[in-house]
C-alpha cells in the first residue's frame, strides 16, 4: 500500500518551465523534461486515501491512487494500464485539463502545511508519454465485427473517445470532420506551445490501425444532409461542440481588427502545421486587447506573444481572485484563486474589474482603442464606477468571453430538440428525440473541459452499444445530468 507520510518525507515539485525569452521565440511545449526519479518521489505522496476525494474531482472515474502507487513502486507499465482503463487520452488531459483532481486532492485541504496537492496531472503525463516510448500502446483491434456502422459528427475529445470505444467493440465507425484535419479544437484551437500535435497524430494514427475511419473535409448538412448520413448509418453520434463565441455587440464592434478567439488561433496552428507561410490575422507589432480572463484568454496571449506583439493587454470583468483558495470554494469544490498560466509569465498585462463600453476606429475604418470603465459587484450585479472611464489603444482585439452552444443548423436538419439554454436536449442515455441520434460533449452539456468532453464519449459510446446489442458491455463513467464538484 501507499506511504501515509509520504507527503511529509517529499514536498510537492513541478517541472520547470522553459525560460521565457528561449521559449516565445518558438512554439514547442513549455515544460523542460522531469526525471522518472523525481516523479516516482512525487508519487509517493499520494496516501491512497480511505475516501480518496480526486475520484469526485474528476468525471472519467480515474483510479488515481492506484497508478500513483504503481508509478512509486516502478511498475510504469502496469501504472498505464490502470490509467487507459479509464481515460483513452491521458496525453491530452495530462497536457490540457486544469486538474480538479488536484484541487479535490486531501493534501489540497491546507497546502501551507502539506505543500499542497500531489501532482496528479503530471504523473498521468508522463505515464502516458513513456507509454509511448516504451511501445505499451498497440492498437486494440476486435476480434470480430458486429455488423453495426456508426458516424461520429466531430472529432474532438468527445468525438474521439466515442469513436474509439465503439471501434473497439466491434462496430465499424467513420469519423465525419468538417475540417482538413482531424482533431477538432485539439487540432486548431489549441496553441503549439500547449501541446504539440505530433501528440495528437499519433493518437490518431492508432486510431486508425484499430480501424476507425476518418472522412475529413467533409461538413454534415452542407456537404451531406442530415438525412443522408442517417441514412447510411445505423446510429449517429453528435459530437459538435460548443463552438458559437460570445459576442460584444457594442458600438464600434463592426471595426476591422476585432475577432473572435477562434479566428485567430486556427490561424496561427496552420502556420505551425506549414499549410501557410503567415496568419491573415497577426498580432505581430500590434497593441492587443484581449477580452476574457481564461484559458482562451491564456492561449490568445501566449500566440501574440510569439508573433511579437508590442504590447497585450487582458481584460477581465470581474474584479482580481485572491492569490489562494477563497473562503467561497471550500475543498474539494474547484478554488476560485488567481492562476496564473505560462502564457501570462511570459508579459503581458492584467486588468480586472473593467468593462468595454465602446470600441473606437480610425478614418479607416479599424479599431484603434477600447474605452472602458472600472465596474464593481453590488448585489450580484456588475456596476460601473462614474468618473474611472479611459481609452485603451488597441489595433487588434480578441474575444474569448466563451462560448454559446452548439451551432443550430445541424439540429435544424435533423430536428433535434434543444435545452432551455440552446443546447441539444436528450436523455439519461444520451438520446436525442430523433431514434438512433446520439448527442455527447459540450454540444449537450455546454462548455466545459476535457475530462469531461472524453468521459462524455466514452458514457454516450457504452449508450450506443447497447442500443445496437441490448447488452451492457461498456463503462458508462458520468451520466448527462452529472455536474461538476462546486
């Protein structure tokens, strides 16, 4: 079993971040390597706990403490099979997820006397990677088909999980992107520098061995109409997303050089993958504003950074978190807390508790400022503050205010119901009203984050088969109403 004292003998340790000025001049990963050693050491820090609380912190239903107690013992290889057993991509979330694991870890109750949490994500990262290397990972192909064919609509984290779960169980799965890639948002909206996307390729390259297909380029009810795909299937699986962003429809919001944070950084991840030589959106010398204090937020910074802004600025409505866990989200609900990310050690400046009221152009027609206003939160409501009005220069502004829902045209075709909040409606077993459409990720739930765009997958795929075979033959791990610990 787990050391009880473990935590006391070693103090938590992360790897270090490559320095910045070497780092922002390309767009590899952050994280310099951390030895297996001190990993291990981590590990031990884990107490196994009798109610180990980071299963509630995480959707997928990992068995964190039992891959920690593997990796402390030196068994990697036995440490990624308890980790695959759950989760079909820990390189992603060990790389992408914000880790409510940590935050739900007992050792998070009072870090000043623990050091804080053990490193969960960390651990699974690296699990994952040296899976990889060591060749642990050999694509899982049935011994038999069913017969039954399914097209997944998407191919992000939600999309993927599906495919792969249905793939392996037998059933023959095409994977519909309206892309050139796939990947979804893990192919074109997540930066370089947060995770380079040989990780995805060779995930999708497995993918593929085990059978999955992928018909890429393809756009379901543009390209093929909903009755065409269904017709050809015996089950669809929705797995759009939440793609619609948050506007700002404020004077001046028709100005060149305002865009929404997901038409910029698909951009930018093109030019990485060397489909084109420069973005047609560049911050490059620019003063950039970027509206929206999260990850988005994060990724839009980190971009500009790289492509040498002259200066960014990040706004943020509501006012400053504190520097630790607030008295309002006690453990082991997820803090609220100042975080900052790598993209914001890198420069940049931070603004809190400021509202855009306008954006102002030139005789030309662009944007050339923002005139905001300091706002404060009286009784639940944000109010803006008279006289602490000013005019921020800005010749390319990005909006990550987050997203909306799915967008409707798909639903339209199909005629699916939607949620009171825009979402696609449908059941405990992740049924549309339509039969044999199936709805999984955040074009159900809304958004949300990683883990629970693939527990999602996963949950909708074990739906599926037993739609198909009448048995139960897969983890189910969250249901459609399952929400967050907060």
């Amino acid at each position: 079993m787990a050391d009880p004292r473990g935590f006391l003998k070693a103090s938590r340790e992360t790897p270090k971040r490559r320095p910045v000025d070497v780092r922002i001049t390309d767009w590899k990963e952050v994280y310099e390597p951390f030895p297996h050693a001190s990993l291990e050491t981590q590990a031990s820090r884990c107490m196994d706990c009798g109610i180990p609380f980071c299963h509630n912190g995480c959707p997928l239903g990992n068995l964190i403490p039992e891959w920690n107690d593997l990796v402390r013992r030196g068994n990697w290889q036995d440490a990624s099979e308890r980790l695959h057993a759950t989760n079909n991509f820990p390189e992603f979330t060990g790389r992408l997820c914000p880790a409510p694991c940590e935050a739900a870890c007992v050792l998070a109750i009072d870090p000043s006397q623990t050091s804080g949490a053990v490193t969960i994500k960390q651990i699974e990262w690296e699990i994952a990677d040296r899976a990889w290397d060591e060749g642990w990972l050999p694509a899982q192909v049935p011994g038999r088909l069913t017969g039954k064919t399914i097209a997944v609509v998407g191919s992000g984290p939600a999309g993927l999980a599906a495919a792969q779960q249905l793939t392996r169980a037998g059933h023959t799965v095409a994977v519909y992107e309206r892309a050139d890639r796939a990947g979804g948002l893990l192919r074109y909206g997540i930066p370089e520098f947060k995770m380079e996307k040989r990780v995805l390729d060779r995930r999708l390259a497995q993918m593929v061995s085990e059978g999955t297909k992928f018909r890429t380029g393809i756009e379901i009810g543009v390209d093929m109409t909903a009755r065409e795909l269904k017709s050809r299937y015996d089950v669809v699986v929705l797995a759009i997303g939440s793609t619609v962003g948050r506007d700002l429809p404020i004077t001046g919001r028709h100005l060149a050089g305002i865009h929404q944070a997901m038409e910029y950084l698909p951009i930018s991840n093109r030019v990485q993958q060397g489909d084109v030589a420069e973005p047609a959106i560049t911050a490059k010398g620019k003063h950039v504003v970027i509206i929206g204090g999260g990850d988005t937020g994060a990724d839009c910074l980190g971009t500009a950074h790289r492509q040498g802004a002259a200066s960014v600025t990040q706004l943020e409505i509501l006012p400053e978190p504190p520097p630790d866990r607030a008295a309002i989200t006690p453990w082991p609900t997820w803090p609220l807390m100042l975080r900052v990310s790598s993209a914001h050690e890198e420069g940049g400046e931070r603004k809190f508790a400021v509202n855009t009221e306008e954006f102002l152009g030139d005789s030309d027609g662009n944007v050339r400022a923002l005139r905001l206003v300091e706002v404060r939160m009286t009784e639940g409501r944000i109010e803006a503050l008279p006289g602490t009005e000013i005019e921020l220069p800005a010749e390319l502004v990005l909006l990550a205010m987050g997203f909306t829902g799915p967008e409707k045209k798909l639903a339209e075709q199909f005629e699916l119901d939607l949620d009171t909040r825009g979402n696609i409606a449908r059941d405990a077993s992740y049924a549309t009203n339509v039969p044999g459409v199936f709805v999984a990720g955040d074009a159900g739930r809304g958004q949300s984050l990683i883990v629970w765009a693939i527990a999602e997958g996963r949950a909708a795929a074990s739906a599926v088969d037993r739609f198909l075979t009448g048995v139960e033959r897969l983890p189910m791990p969250v249901a459609p109403t399952a929400r967050p610990l907060t």
